[in-house]
C-alpha cells in the first residue's frame, strides 16, 4: 500500500471537482478505503486508474485476502 491521499489531492491531481470523485468512488471505478466519515484513495491506486483511463481499459484494483 501506498500514501493514502486526501479527496481534494485526489481532485486536484485529476483536475477534477471532489463531487465528481465522490461519483467515481461510489460507482466503483475509483478504489477508496472509508476511514471513519472519510475516505482516502490509495497513491498506486491512483496511479493505476490513470494509466488505465489512458489505454481506456477498466481498472484492475488489488485485492487482498488473508
């Protein structure tokens, strides 16, 4: 896992609003952990869904299992 970013450093990075990365989240094409009433979005996550709205394919997120 990476640094975790904030809803506003995820927005700015993507030069998007922080509704329209609420709306990513909540359609599940943007992985985000909920930590109590926020949610943070993983730096490699990020990254991953960049590189993939690039070749426009669908994220692959990482998942873990004990």
């Amino acid at each position: 896992m990476g640094t975790l970013l904030k809803i506003d450093d995820v927005a700015h990075r993507l030069k998007l609003t922080r509704g329209t990365v609420y709306q990513y989240i909540r359609q599940g094409l943007l992985p985000a952990l909920r930590i109590g009433r926020v949610y943070r979005i993983d730096e490699m996550e990020l990254d991953a869904f960049i590189a993939a709205s690039r070749t426009g394919r669908e994220v692959e997120t990482s998942t873990e299992e004990d």
